[in-house]
C-alpha cells in the first residue's frame, strides 16, 4: 500500500516535555490508500518509565519529563534533538562522555519506550487501519490502546517492512501507539554497524529509524507495486512487465478491480480474492499479458544520457468504492554484467560498457533523517562527476533512491561486514539462529521490493567482505528471485564466489592508508585493473576551519607535531586507523616536516589532491586496456561524522583538496598526465564522439621557465574511450620540482579540459614484496620540498553574484598579472556571507584549487544557496599567495 504523498495535518498540541518543543498528536489522513507517518514521538528510558506497555499505549497516560522527538530518530537522535548534552557530541572525544554511566547505570543498556498518539477520522464503509514498521534496531513490541499488537520476535532487525492489522482495536478520534525498544549490539543483532568508520553510537542506533506509519485501507490491501521493463538492443521497444500484490483483509471474500496507468497506458485487472489470501496481480494494457512501449524514453547514468522517469498508479476498487491504491516510479533502461577475460565484472548500461566510478556511502552516525542535507550530498557527488554510490550496509530510504534515479547516479547496495550480517562466514561472531535466518530473509525480501523499481540500482551485494555461506547464499538468492530481481546478485565485494551467483568478479586488495600517485598505475593488488570494489590511499584532512571545529587545542597540536599519537577522529580506538603515521611521515617526507598547523592542512591539500586526482585517473587510463579497469569505488564517499579518514567531501559539507581532485579526474571530457609512461591521455566519458580536440603540452620549471612544449591537433576522441595523445619524452636540466601544464580544446578553441601537475625528479619508491591487507611501504619518497622556496604570487580577482531562484551564482576571474614573481599554486576560493561570516555551504564551484602562471586567467563559478542579505565575499588563499577577500558585487536584476 503506497499512496502518492503523505498527509499529516490537523495536529494537536500536547505539553511539551522540554523548553521550546512540542509534542503533536498526528492526525490520519482520511481516504482509503493514505499513508501517514508518525510525525513525533514522545520517548524515555524504561528504567525512568517503569510501567507497562498495557499502561503506557493508552490515551492520557502522563508523559511528564518525557522527551519530544521526529519520527525517524534513535534513542541518540532524539536527545540530541532536546539538548540532553551540554556539549558538541562531534567536537574532540566529547563523544566518550555519553558513554559513562549515570547514577542508574548506562543509558542504553535498557529498553527505551516510544509513543505516539494519532487521531483516526471517522470512515465511510469498511476500513482496515494498519501500523507499518520499515525496521526497528534492535528489535521492539508494540502495543495500541492497551493491547500488545506485536512482540520483538515480529519486530526485529533494521529492514524488515511490517504491516500489523490494528483495526479491532482503534477506533475514531484519539488512540495511541507504543513500542517498547530493545538495545541492540551488532555484533549480535541485524542492525548496524560502523566497524572503522567511526566510534559505535553509544546508543547503537536503537529505535524506529526508518519511521512507523499509519495505513488506512478498504477490505483489499495494494502493495509492492512493480514494473519490470526489458529493453530491445536496438533500445527502440520497450515491454513492461506490471504487478502489484493484493491483500484480502477481511474473513469473507472479494472481488477487487485493480485500475490505473502505467507510463500513461492504462492497465486493469479482475481479481477474486479468498479471506486473507494475498495475490501477485499482473496488469496488461490490452489483451497482452505486459504493457509495450515504442520508442521509449530511455535512462541513462549521467554524462551519458538522460534520465527520464515514468509513473505507474494503480487503484483497488470493491463494490464500487476504492479500496487502496499504489504507485511507483521506474526508469526504462538495461543492465547487464559479464566478467572480463581475467575474471573482473564488467557492467554495461543500454548495451555501453562503462567504467564504474563512485564512493562509498555514510549516512549521519545517529541514522538523523535529513532531506535538504541528502540533497546538497547529491548536488555533490554530479558536482564530482562521479557516476555510482556504493552502500555498504546502512542502507538509505526511498528519498536516497528517488534522488539517484533523477541525477542519473547508478547505486550498488549490499549487507555490511565484520558484524552479526557476516558472523555466518568467515569472522568467527555469534552464530545464526533460526530467528536470524527469518529477519535476513525478511530484510531482503523488504529491500528488494523497495530497490527493484528504481533504474539508478544496478545490482545487489549479498556480501560484503566475505561471501555469505551457502545456505544464507542461496536464502538470498532464491528470496531476491522470488520478489522479481532481475538484476545482478553479486556474491561479496571480495575474490570469492556463491554457487547461485556465482564469482564475485571483485576485487579488495587495498589500500586503505597512504600510497603515493604512482601505486595506481601498477599492475597488482589494488592497483587500476578490473574492479576494485573499496580503495584509496587513506587520510584525507579537512580545511583548516573544519579541523579546528572537530579536534580541540591538544589535538590539533598532536595532529602536526606526533605522527604517532592516536586522533579519535581518525578510527575507532582500536583501529589500525586510529593513527596517521603513514600519512604524516610521508607528508614530512615530500613536502617537509609541518612547521605549524595552517602549514600542515595546507601540504595535506596538496597531496590529497595529487593523490585521489591519480586514482580516478589511473583507472580512466585502463578503461580499453587489455587487462581493462571496469570500476573502483573510492572509499569513501562522505563520513557519518568528522573525521581525518576517506572522504571526497568532509561532514561539514567544505569541499577541500581530495573533492578537488576527484572533480579534475572525473570530468566528461578530460585530459590527463600518466605516472607510469609519462604518457599524455585524452579521455571521454559521454558517448558522444569529439572531434578536431587539440591538445597543449607544457612542461615547466620551478621557476615558470617552459622546458618543453608541443601541441597535438585534430585528435578524433570516440565516445567512452580512454587514448594517448602524446608521450612526453626525457626532458633534460628540469628542476627538482617542476610543472606538467595540460589544456584540451574544441575544434572552436574553447578549454574543455586543464589540469596542472607538479612532479619531482626523485621518484616514490614502492617496496610491493612487504604489502599489506592496508597499504604497501615506501623506501624512497619523491622530494616536493623546493615547492616552500616559491616566492610569493600576486593575483586579481574579480567577482559578481546574481540571484537565481533559491541560489545565489558568484564569478569570479581570478587572474595572475604578467609581473607576478612566481606561479600561484591551488588558489582556493570560497564563499562567506559578508566579511566576517560563516562559510556559504554546501557550494559547488566550476573548479577549483587551480594552478596559474604569470599571465593566465580563470573564470570560476558557485552555487550555493540564497541566504540572508549580509552580500557575498570571495575568499582566496593559496599555496604561495596570502589570503585576502573581495566583495562580489551584485548584478542587476538580482532580487533578495
């Protein structure tokens, strides 16, 4: 059962148990096929709220010093939400704080008790009222106006959709629902877990976090609706295979008409249904048995294509009243994978190969359900240029799917590692037992009616760091089958393989800590070759705003000065992670050992920067290659909290040196430098041809003096192709350090690609034999230390801000004058609002962290959204330049 929009209005006040909240009952939408969500919750700790669930779940049960919280907040969440700690959670180890017992022992070691109250309107005809669970960590009982409805062996595991028929015992006006919350630990339960990411919530995110609604339908119930299209090669027809399920909820029997559209075709079907039967119902447009599309809208991932969506809404109509509805969103597309000649898996969209590039993907530690924050995430991750999210576990709701779907992002979810999900295999945890199997099977048949209809998913992880053992393999399997998967099943994230699924065609051979740029264009371990499923070179530090915000004086001070001491935000405590040494020591090694903090953040910009640009770009360089690179997923994406640890983009939404870098690497059209063969490499990743591209080679000195130079013309670039232009040749009498300028035009001159390196005449020296599962030492680092000699730059900068709808848009021409001493190297540019102001954030600039030389110019944009009327000013700071400010003046027409 699934309606269109969900409807909470009406809503009555309730004392609030905490200054400046307020609790509200939720008033129920009254039409048959409404879906409402528990809007908020009222929670305390068992140990405080010692009476039953008989007592607690009826109306007018006193509440008084309860906590006020949103439908969709853990135990952790919600008193976040009422300001519980006199402190910032994120800030230092604060965090560890939350863990030391009370006066009446630890907080979360007890069930905590949620309840909601929701006003039912009085119903024409027959009506069933349904209380829907989407998952419940660790696991709950629940009771509605006094009557225990479920038990925690009903309502257990994170995933589990759950629909409990609560008709007999609700009745119109006010009623009250209560679920009793059991701890969990994931070690021992189906829920989530963090492993390294970061430290465990002290809470281990218990509570209804994926929220509870209430359902109101007639005698026969709609659920699951499904379209499965299968696309003709020539991609000119599509057929649409439509279901949905039909629940009799009454003692005697139906007949129900099921009626609507499917991408604008209209569908029905005749069902007759005995009391209690469930039916799978297909629906056909006509007297064939599916729904035909000539010349569809086709959708593709992005930069290759559009990504066009069509609708399917169905009602259930019983003598003559309508009884539920359904609807969905579904794209047309085809997806396949085969494994390449050396037993890596290739994914092809649309009958085009592609080169999977993505991370992966952290919601917020306390699972705190953001809209606007996931959408700015989004603008992100098309603003990087990336094309996949992996999830490990922490699987998201239909807003994360329907936002991928739109931006043409591919997904591939799976279950998480090194918890209870994985205990089965090879880890050695808590053994699985038949209540476990149940909630698994459970979860994944609930995630494959949720995942199934959205074209942005592309297949499935039923392992992640092993493979699941046989009999839980072929459970997931035959369950992923049996709810009408139709895409791959990929047996783990690892070189391992299930008799149902058969190989992985994966890879995860590291690293997860410090390599230099060189490591990715080797041909072993983790290098660019086949598909590396969770990889990257490790620690990647914030800006130095954010750095002071998370770690405190004594932190920030070990950060730059002790490689050796452990950073709570870096790993878990017990994390091989939870020091930076391999980082900082190479850090000291290339750049020179940090004099201060702003010195260190500053030379950690450069080298995150250098080294995620390298591992994207190895991997475009591989794409056609006879040992090909088929995908990698940088690791990761985000954090769920701040941290020094594998991010493209930090918690605090400010983009640094690794987003950068990744941005540069993964352009549409993109021009790069190889550090294997000091080849020059042209890459296309839309499937347009380009033709008459010319190319620009500078290679340059310290000093800005050109040591070699060299143009290649009417280069002919095919679509989703990876080609060398040019090999540089040995050049002599180069400084230590010296420059690789690159620039990409169109036949018309315009600058579609430019990308700056500075390498080092000492080459990293990688020592392979004494590999690890995390990182592979070095015995010689490049020297980048002559970069500290640059005099300082001189610079222009000019900006301007127009309103646009919801967003502000600045430019800037960032300029360095013909007289400049030196070249300005990674001028950063940012966004405050007015001189003193907080940073514009999230923002998404044309580029970023760009490399001048006396004589050059840039124009660079951002977005970033309209806030208040203090005016807009462009921060720039760089390498060798100071940072100063410049107020963008407004255009006219703009409007505040």
């Amino acid at each position: 059962m699934i309606v269109a929009a969900a409807i909470v209005a009406g809503l009555v006040a309730v004392p609030a148990a905490v200054a400046g909240t307020t609790y509200v009952d939720t008033r129920v939408a009254t039409d048959a096929g409404s879906v409402t969500p528990i809007g908020r919750w009222q929670i305390q700790d068992m140990a405080k709220a010692q009476e039953d669930g008989v007592a607690i779940s009826r109306t007018g049960f006193a509440t008084k010093d309860w906590y006020p919280v949103t439908g969709r907040a853990t135990v952790m969440a919600g008193l976040l939400e009422n300001d519980v700690f006199k402190f910032d959670v994120f800030h230092s180890d604060n965090l560890r704080a939350v863990q030391v017992p009370d006066a009446s022992g630890n907080l979360f070691v007890t069930p905590w008790w949620y309840r909601a109250g929701f006003v039912l309107p009085k119903a024409a005809g027959t009506r069933h009222t349904l209380l829907r669970t989407h998952g419940i960590i660790a696991a709950a009982d629940a009771w509605v106006n006094g009557q225990k409805v479920a038990d925690r062996a009903d309502l257990a595991g994170a995933y589990p959709e759950q629909d409990i028929d609560i008709t007999r015992w609700v009745h119109a006006g006010a009623n009250t629902v209560a679920l009793k919350v059991y701890p969990g630990d994931p070690r021992m339960s189906l829920s989530i877990g963090w492993v390294d990411w970061n430290p465990t919530p002290p809470d281990n995110n218990m509570g209804p976090w994926r929220g509870v609604d209430i359902v109101q339908t007639g005698p026969v119930a709609l659920s699951a609706p499904h379209v499965a299209p299968t696309l003709s090669a020539d991609l000119a027809q599509a057929t649409l295979a439509v279901t949905v399920t039909a629940t009799n909820l009454d003692t005697v029997a139906h007949e129900a008409t099921v009626a609507g559209t499917v991408a604008d075709m209209p569908v029905r079907q005749t069902v007759r249904l005995a009391p209690g039967e469930v039916k799978v119902v297909p629906l056909a447009s006509g007297p064939v048995p599916a729904v035909t599309l000539d010349h569809p809208k086709v959708w593709w991932p992005i930069g290759m294509g559009e990504h066009p969506l069509y609708r399917m809404a169905v009602t259930a109509t019983v003598d003559g009243a309508p009884s539920d509805r359904a609807a969905t969103s579904f794209g047309v597309r085809r997806v396949e994978s085969t494994l390449t000649r050396q037993g890596y898996r290739q994914f092809i969209v649309n009958g085009q190969p592609l080169l999977i590039r993505g991370g992966g993907w952290a919601p917020d530690m306390f699972l705190r359900d953001d809209p606007a924050r996931m959408e700015a995430e989004f603008r992100y991750v098309v603003n990087l240029g990336i094309n996949t999210i992996r999830s490990e576990g922490k699987l998201e709701n239909e807003r994360f799917y329907d936002l991928a779907d739109r931006n043409g992002i591919l997904v591939l979810p799976g279950w998480e590692c090194c918890d209870k999900w994985e205990a089965a295999a090879k880890t050695g945890g808590e053994p699985w037992s038949e209540a476990d199997m149940r909630t698994a099977q459970a979860s994944m048949a609930s995630e494959a009616r949720l995942l199934r209809n959205h074209p942005s998913v592309i297949g499935f992880f039923i392992g992640s760091d092993h493979a699941p053992p046989p009999a839980l393999a072929k459970m997931y399997t035959d369950t992923l089958r049996a709810e009408g998967w139709s895409l791959p099943i990929i047996s783990a994230a690892v070189d391992e393989k299930t008799a149902e699924a058969g190989p992985s065609g994966m890879k995860m051979a590291g690293p997860y800590d410090w390599i230099p740029p060189s490591y990715w264009y080797a041909d072993k371990l983790g290098a660019a070759f086949g598909f590396d499923s969770e990889v990257s070179a490790g620690a990647v530090i914030p800006r130095l705003e954010d750095v002071q915000r998370m770690l405190s004086v004594q932190e920030q001070e070990a950060l730059w000065k002790y490689p050796e001491a452990r950073q709570y935000h870096a790993s878990a405590d017990w994390s091989t992670f939870a020091v930076l040494t391999p980082f900082d020591t190479a850090l000291a090694k290339r750049y020179g050992a940090p004099t201060g903090l702003a010195d260190y953040v500053a030379k950690a910009q450069l080298d995150n920067y250098d080294s995620v640009r390298a591992q994207f770009e190895a991997f475009n360089a591989r794409m056609g290659a006879e040992n090909p690179a088929t995908g990698v997923i940088y690791w990761m994406l985000n954090n769920a909290w701040p941290s020094l640890h594998w991010h493209l983009y930090d918690y605090y939404l400010n983009p640094a040196g690794a987003y950068y870098g990744a941005k540069k690497a993964n352009e549409p059209v993109h021009i790069q430098y190889s550090y294997d063969s000091r080849s020059i490499v042209a890459v296309n990743h839309t499937l347009d041809e380009r033709h008459g591209l010319q190319a620009s080679v500078k290679v340059r000195n310290l000093d800005g003096g050109v040591r070699y130079e060299k143009q290649v013309q009417h280069i002919d670039l095919a679509g989703n192709r990876a080609q060398a232009v040019l090999d540089l040749p040995s050049i002599a009498g180069l400084s230590p350090v010296y420059f690789v300028e690159l620039e990409l035009q169109a036949a018309d001159g315009k600058t579609v690609s430019r990308n700056v390196y500075w390498l080092s005449t000492r080459e990293d020296t990688l020592d392979w034999p004494k590999s690890n599962w995390y990182l592979t030492p070095v015995t010689q680092y490049g020297d980048f230390t002559a970069l500290a000699s640059l005099p300082m730059a001189a610079r222009d900068v000019h900006a301007s801000t127009v309103r646009e709808g919801d967003e502000e848009v600045t430019t800037v021409t960032l300029s360095v004058p013909s007289s400049s001493p030196s070249a300005a190297v990674q001028e950063h540019l940012a966004i405050r609002r007015g001189a003193k102001g907080e940073l514009a954030l999230p923002v998404t600039w044309s580029d970023n962290d760009v490399t001048l030389w006396p004589g050059e110019s840039v124009q660079l944009t951002a977005r970033y959204p309209a806030k208040g009327t203090g005016g807009s000013v462009v921060e720039v700071s760089g390498w060798n330049t100071p940072t100063e400010q410049v107020v963008a003046k407004v255009t006219r027409g703009t409007k505040h």
